[in-house]
C-alpha cells in the first residue's frame, strides 16, 4: 500500500472527486469539501485499531491495513502531518520485522518444519531458560509474524487518524474548562522553533567573538542570551495575550468555584477506583462499573460548571453533525463487528501456527473490512484539497515578498 | 477618547518617575505621534493607555488613565480589549495562534462574539488591509511587514476606537514600512480609529500626525501640533532641520510642503558650487570577494557578487529584507556558509581567506556586529564584557574599555549589558569586535532602534573608524543615515548587485533611496542639510 494519490486519479483528488461529488449533490450538503471533525476520525480510527486487537488473522488485518490507507489517500487534507502517514507505514514494517527477528535470534525452535539451522551460541548457566539461535522453524516465524502484524496494525489505524484529523483542531475542540491547557500546548507549539532559531543565533555571534563553541563556558555563553530572549519574547506574548482579552472571566461567586472543583476532583479519584474494581476481580461489584460510570459523570458535570466560567466563543468550529456520527460509528460498527466474528468463531481469528494451516475469512470478517472502509465514501472530500500548498511554494504571489520567504521570519536578514 | 488626569508612573527600581503629572486629552480620531529618545517614557505612555501600565509592569501610577469612559485602575487590559488594541514592536513576539485567519479571529474569541459575527469580521479585515491572499498562510512564513499588517488586523477585528502602535516600523525596509503606515492612515481616515504610534523615524510619519507628544525624557510631555513642536526640540527630522536652516515659518513636514517653498532657497543654492562627491579611494582593497555564492535549502540567498572593499571606505549596502545583505556580510566574515567564491583581506598579516582561520583568528581580520548586539554579549557586567573582550583578543588589558569611552563615554561599568540602551549597547558589542583590531568592520543593521541623536554618534564613530584606516560596511535601511555617512553605496536586489556607485550617484538616481532633502533639491545634488547648510554660508547673507 502506498501513500500517494490512487493512480490515474489525475493531478489531484479533488478532480477525481468532481464528478461524485455531482452525483451525490442531490443527497445532502455533507458532500460539500469540509475538514470533518478530529473526534469522529479518531474514534473511527479507535474502532479499528480494537478491531485489529482482537486477531492476528493475518488477513484481515492486512485488509485493516489496506482500508485505513485507502481512507486515508481518499480524505487526508494537503498540511503537512497529512503526510506522515507513510512515516507510520513504515514504522509498522519495522515493528513485524522486529518481531520475525526476535523469533529467529531468541527462537527457541518449536515446531517441526524447521527451515534453517544457525548454529546455537551456549550462554552461561543463570541465563538458562534463553536461547540464541538454533534450529529456526516456520512456526515460530509465522508466529512472530501474526504478533507483530497485529501491532503494526493497531499503529497504522492511529496513524491514520492522525494523518486525518487536525492535531491543533482537535485542541480547539477541548472543554471549555481545559481551554487554559489546550492555550498553553499551542504556545509551546509555537515557541520551542522561536528557541530552536534563537540558539543558532546566538552560537553564531558566538563565533564572531572567536569562541569555539564547546564546553561549559560557551554553554554559558549560548544559554544565557537565548534565556534571556525566551524570557523577554513570552514576556511579550503575555502583555500581548492579556491586552487582546486573554482570560475573561465571568465573575462567579467563590461557593460555586469550590463546588466545581470539588467536583472535578472528586470525579477524578473516582475514576481511578473504579478503573481498579473492574480490573480487580477481587473487590466488591459496586467498584466495578457503577463506581466508574459515576465517577465519569461527577466529573463532566464538574467540568461543564467549570466551562460556563469561561467566557469565550470559538471561531469556525468544528461541528458534530450526521456524517460524524456515520463515521464515528463505522469505527464502532467494525470493533463489534469483529467481536462478534470472535465469539462465533474464534479459531478462524487466531489461526494456530502449530500445526501450520492456511488463514481463513469469514463472511462477518470481510462485512467488518467493508464497514471500516465506508468512511473513504462516506466522509466529505477534504476541503484543503482545493488549495496549493501555499506555504510551500518558492514565491508566493504577492507583491511585498522578498526572494527568499522562507527566510522572512523575526529576523528576515539573518543567514541561517 | 483618552484622558490622562495628572498622570504619574514610577517603577520600583527607579529614582525618578517615568511620567510626571501627565495631563492629556487626545480626542476621537485623531493621528497622535509620540516621540522621544531612548527611554524617555514612550512604552510606558503607550502601555498606561490600555492597563498594561501599572498591571502588567507593575509600578505605581498615581492619576488616572480614562479611555471611552473606562478607568484602567478598575479595568485591567483585558477587560479593555474590546476598546483598545495594542501592536507591539515584534508583531511574532505577539502572536498566539499560528494561521493567519485564526490570529484575526483570537481576540474575538476572547470577547466571545457569535461566530457569525467573527466570521464576517474576519472577511472585512482581511480586505480592509489586503491581506486576503494570505489567509491560510503560517504566521512564520510572512514577510516583515505582513506580520505588522496581520498583527494590525488581529486587534482590528475586536473593533477597537483606539489602536496603539509601538514603533510599528522599526524593523521594516522602506517600502514595507510605507505599506504599513499607508495602513494605518487609511484607518484613520476611512474608520475613524484614533492611533496613538510612537516612532523614532520622525520623518515616515510626522507629515500625517494630527498631533506630536514630545518626551524630552525628565517625564513631562510636551503636547501641541506637529509644525510647532518640531520647532524647538533637538529631535528633528531632516526636513525639519532643512526648513530651520532656511528660516521657514511654519515648518514643513512632508517633502511636498517643503518643495513649494524650496523655490527660492534652490535658487540661492544655484551658484554655490555642488557638495564635493566623495573622495575617490582608489586605495588598496582591505577586502576583495569574488563570485560569492551563499546558498540556502531552496533559496540562493547571495548569487555571484564581487566586491572589494577600499580601506578608509564607509560603504553602505542597500535592498529589501532577503535581498541577501546579511547572508553577504556573514560569508564575508567567514562565519556563515559560502558555498562559492573567494575572500581575501589583505591586512597587516598578509592576504589571508578568513574562512580558512579558526574563529579566534577569523575576527582579527574582519570584525562584524549582528543585527541583534546583544547576542555577543552574555556576562553579567560591562567591565566584565570588556574583560572577556581583551582576553579573546590577546589585547592588553583595557582596550576594550578604552574603545567603549571612545564610542560612549562614561558607561558605568557596573552594569547589566541587558540594562544599557540600544546605543549603549550596539557602542560595547562594537567595542568588543573592535578591540580585535580587524581592518574590515561589518556592521548589520546597526541602527534599528536608535533616536536621531544616538544616530549622529553613531555615524562619527563609523567615519572614525573610516579615517583610522578601515574598511566599513554598514547593512541598512535608514537611507538619510547613509546619506550622511556613506562614500559610496552597493544595492543588492535577489542576492545581485544591482547599483554600485558613490553615494550621490546612486542616492540621486532612484526616488526610493532618496533622501528628503535630495527630494526637496531636485534636481540639485544636495544630499544631506549639513551640505545645504554649508553651502548657505559660503554664499553668505540670504539676499
């Protein structure tokens, strides 16, 4: 599976998509180019990602695999984490080579066909119990294989959600109650390349006084200005963030303030009990489920009173409308789907490796592909399709851009 | 709009208020320029008007500071933000978000306007300040003054009946800067927005000030029209100085004005022999590059230039930002990346590349100051800078600090260098690369955030150095300080060299590097008011 345009396609999705979108103009205005909401992606991608866990059927996991990328190619925008799908591609391919290598080096060589004979390395007597090389036998290939398949999987799932949905969306998309958090993430988005620029500045004007650059001593030297510009710049975004309204807050009583925190941190503890009566089987029932449900609930109604605190309106926002929901539910419908696949037939979704047979689909397995991939039609083209990639592009067309925009940053004269 | 009643800020640490028994009345949409030196109170003027001035610098400000009706001792900044938008000097310093259109739309988040409201807001200032195009593009990616403009918009769209702007074109070139301030004007004009900007280049904006705040700098303002109060202040622009030494009444304040009454005193001028060109210096070359070549991923910063460099020369490089000015003059130093060409600086050890130098050795043959001084500076104390100067250069203890009371005398040495002025603190980091001894200097950008009068310093330490012997390069935008400095000036345009000639060639040949007084003389070949006034005495009595 690649991660380019479906060939053929023309020069960019958006014109293979014309004459759909034509076709489907009559059926609703959820045709039209959106960005759909990062929550929907991610519990689709959630969903199948479940899915992959509950096989290692290589089969349909290699579908998996297959429909998230097809989705992807169909509906990822033109920013640049679009493209790092093939990053997570890749890292899945490592992680099932890993796998197969582990079995070969740490193999322990059960199984009757053995393939190959690498010769045994002996280890001293307190690392009994591991063994290096050896016999090498299909199985215990094939095993590591299946294993390691069913985790690049899961990664890719994720991937495509994050190849999908705006991560910076995604933040705007907080409770109000966590906006301070999700403010203080993007700033620090944007800063950490400001540090980054600001200490190969200073190491150069570090050189013009003829230091060499090593050391504590030009630690010092590098650290100190670069600090004191980190301070002055945040110092700087501060008047400016408090100067454009930053942290209005509707007055509120104090009574109401305790009762909301309160809330929240009750909501909290409660929780973390709760998480362990259900996985405790020990405990009394009621810390199971009912405790977390609860405690789930405190919590929201804490950070809704807490969000009403937060005078402030979104711009553009994101909303959860049917599409989402269809697409949130594919993730959901597939997870299930598989499920069931398993409690109806379980052996088909862990086909043993010893003795060696042939993986199998099943009708309910190929129904659970089919819904996974749904979103790649289900889902509005991509609404950045439409757009150049501006912010690559050598000379954008306007009048006051110098030769070089790339360079057109704080300090649009210093050579990097 | 904004009334200060009997205004008085003093910071803890200070001995003297900042601004003392301040009472102003600037009204609805009036153009009000604030000038002054150095830190003589223009921030804090302009920081008292929304709250950040006792809020956010703390301090104490006795009075009180009314805008709209709102009193900042019981509205702290944010709660004037719907009333009062502040640009900074560096709009990116400033920036919260990281696209430009969800920058226009921050402020109006935190107001919580509906977002059918916000989103047409944001379609009108996108027009409003042509900025449209730009709409999805990162903030980091912008031009200079694109930002300026975004950053401008970013508070328009709260609707604001004042903006507050601090030196909004500090650090553009000319044609960026007239981009903004055209901006500006327009909003005066066509909105009625009351501005209040503080600038240290008088002559960009003072034609179009309905009324100019003078901070002589022992915390009072003075407050009148422009024309009158340009009339007895030391911080003049060059038309100002123009019309003073011709006795004009009022005086003028844009090259139009100056131009209709100008008839007469050309005509006086007529005879008086033109001002000496520069002196030829066909002297050795301190420095000789061929066929520079600096290359960037995806851009070439610097494509092909030859350039000799006579000693005793003070050469001025010119061109809009990314033209490739800093990228030549860091190749030249050896410091930053040449991919192509050579570098040979003929001094007192012979002809020598600097690249092939360690960088201890490098900075003897050619010194260079960056845009930003205080990056070469990072001890605690300037005695200790000057120090740590005369270590690195082998130099005999003192020199450093010798060369400092040459460049600006008396600069306590128990300072932070953090603590010193813009001039203070381009005067040591210039003391520091000199006490090197290199017989190049380069110097990038010098001048951004000096007064006039900082300036004039500046410029007799550069012919200083000129006169000792060496050869000066000065990066820069400010074109009546190379008017007044320069013997010849090099244009670089797309990494080229587009003009190289002496300074009245090239000054007199193009309206945007043209001085006003060049302006105002045509076709005459005057370039700076200490010629004109020269040649007025040499042609004794005005008759």
């Amino acid at each position: 599976m690649t991660d380019r345009s479906p060939a053929g396609s023309g020069v960019s999705p958006r014109l293979a998509e014309a004459p759909q979108d034509a076709r489907s103009a009559m059926t609703g205005t959820g045709r039209l180019p959106r960005a759909l909401h990062p929550g929907a992606w991610w519990l689709w991608a959630f969903g199948l990602a479940t899915a992959a866990s509950h096989t290692t059927n290589p089969l349909p996991l290699a579908l998996l695999i297959a429909a998230a990328a097809l989705v992807v190619v169909r509906r990822r925008g033109n920013a640049p984490w679009a493209f790092a799908f093939r990053l997570y591609l890749v890292l899945g391919a490592v992680i099932v080579a890993m796998r197969v290598v582990f079995r070969l080096v740490f193999g322990g060589g059960q199984g009757e066909h053995v393939l190959l004979h690498l010769p045994e390395i002996p280890l001293p007597a307190w690392a009994a119990g591991i063994r290096l090389f050896g016999p090498v036998a299909a199985e215990q290939l094939l095993g590591g294989f299946y294993d390691g398949l069913r985790l690049a999987a899961m990664l890719v799932c994720l991937g495509a959600a994050n190849a999908l949905a705006n991560p910076k969306r995604l933040l705007k998309a907080v409770p109000g109650a966590l906006y301070a958090v999700s403010t203080a993430v993007v700033v620090a988005l944007s800063v950490a390349p400001q540090l980054v620029e600001s200490v190969l500045r200073v190491r150069r004007a570090r050189r013009l006084r003829g230091a060499a650059g090593q050391g504590l001593r030009a630690l010092r030297g590098i650290a100190l200005p670069v600090l004191a510009d980190a301070l002055d710049r945040s110092l700087a975004l501060a008047a400016a963030m408090d100067s454009r309204g930053y942290g209005r807050t509707a007055a509120i009583p104090a009574g109401q303030r305790a009762l909301t925190g309160g809330l929240v941190l009750a909501g909290l503890v409660g929780v973390c009990v709760g998480t362990y009566g259900l996985l405790d089987a020990t405990v009394p029932g009621y810390l199971g489920l009912p405790m977390l449900l609860a405690a789930l609930a405190t919590a929201v109604v804490g950070m809704l009173l807490a969000g009403r605190r937060v005078h402030r309106s979104r711009y553009r926002p994101d909303r959860w409308r049917i599409t989402e929901l269809a697409v949130a539910g594919c993730g959901a419908a597939t997870a299930a789907a598989m499920m069931a696949a398993g409690s109806a037939d379980p052996d088909r979704l862990y086909p043993p490796v010893s003795p060696l047979t042939w993986p199998e689909l099943t009708p309910l397995m190929l129904l659970t592909i089919v819904v996974a991939v749904a979103p790649a039609w289900l889902a509005p083209p991509p609404a950045l399709a439409a757009k150049p990639a501006v912010e690559s592009a050598p000379n954008p067309p306007d009048g006051t851009t110098r030769s070089a925009p790339r360079r057109d940053t704080r300090q649009p004269e210093t050579p990097r | 709009m904004i009334e200060f009643d009997r205004v008085t800020v003093h910071y803890a640490e200070a001995r003297e208020p900042m601004l003392r028994e301040v009472d102003l009345h600037i009204p609805e949409g009036e153009l009000c320029l604030v000038a002054g030196r150095t830190g003589a109170g223009k921030s804090t003027l302009l920081r008292a008007i929304n709250g950040l001035v006792p809020h956010f610098t703390g301090g104490t400000l006795y009075g009180s500071v009314t805008v709209q009706g709102r009193d900042t001792r019981s509205h702290p900044p944010r709660d004037l933000a719907d009333v009062v938008g502040v640009v900074g000097q560096d709009p990116l310093a400033g920036f919260v978000t990281d696209t430009v259109e969800e920058e226009l739309a921050y402020g109006m988040e935190q107001l919580a306007l509906p977002a059918s409201v916000m989103r047409k807001r944001v379609e009108e200032t996108l027009d409003l300040l042509g900025i449209a195009e730009l709409r999805d593009r990162p903030l980091r990616t912008l031009s200079g003054g694109q930002q300026q403009r975004v950053a401008i918009g970013a508070v328009l769209t709260s609707h604001p009946q004042v903006l507050v702007l601090d030196e909004p074109t500090s650090a553009l070139d000319p044609t960026a800067a007239e981009d903004v301030l055209a901006t500006v004007t327009r909003l005066v004009h066509d909105l009625g927005v009351t501005v209040v900007v503080a600038e240290h280049r008088l002559e960009r904006v003072v034609q179009y000030a309905d009324r100019l705040l003078y901070l002589p700098g022992d915390g009072t303002v003075v407050d009148g029209e422009p024309a009158a109060v340009l009339a007895d202040i030391d911080l003049a622009p060059p038309l100002v100085e123009l019309g003073r030494a011709a006795g004009w009444a009022p005086l003028p304040l844009s090259v139009r004005d100056a131009r209709r009454r100008a008839a007469n005193l050309r005509q006086r001028l007529a005879d008086a022999t033109a001002p000496p060109t520069a002196p030829a210096h066909d002297g050795p070359p301190a420095l000789t590059a061929r066929k520079i070549v600096v290359r960037y991923p995806g851009t070439v910063a610097v494509a092909g230039v030859d350039l000799d460099l006579p000693a005793g020369q003070v050469v001025a490089l010119m061109g809009r930002n990314g033209s490739g000015k800093s990228s030549l003059l860091w190749a030249l130093q050896g410091s930053g990346p040449r991919q192509v060409g050579t570098v040979t600086v003929t001094g007192p050890d012979g002809a020598i590349d600097p690249k092939t130098l360690p960088a201890g050795r490098a900075r003897r043959q050619v010194g260079l100051v960056p845009q930003t001084p205080g990056d070469l500076l990072y001890l605690e104390r300037v005695d200790a800078e000057c120090a740590q100067a005369d270590r690195e250069s082998d130099a005999p203890a003192g020199t450093c600090r010798a060369l400092l009371d040459q460049l600006t005398p008396g600069l306590p040495g128990d300072q932070h260098p953090r603590d010193l002025s813009e001039g203070q603190r381009l005067a040591l980091a210039l003391a520091v690369q000199l006490t090197a001894a290199p017989p190049v200097v380069l110097l990038d950008e010098p001048t951004r955030g000096l007064d006039y009068l900082a300036k004039r310093q500046f410029a007799a330490v550069v012919r200083r150095l000129a006169g000792e012997g060496r050869a000066v390069v000065v990066a820069t935008h400010d074109v009546e300080l190379v008017a007044t400095l320069a013997d010849r000036v090099v244009v670089m345009a797309q990494g080229e060299i587009v003009a190289d000639g002496t300074a009245a060639e090239v000054m007199l040949a193009s309206p945007a590097f043209a001085p006003q007084v060049a302006k105002v003389m045509a076709p005459e070949p005057w370039l700076t008011v200490d010629q004109v006034t020269t040649a007025l005495a040499d042609a004794g009595t005005p008759g």
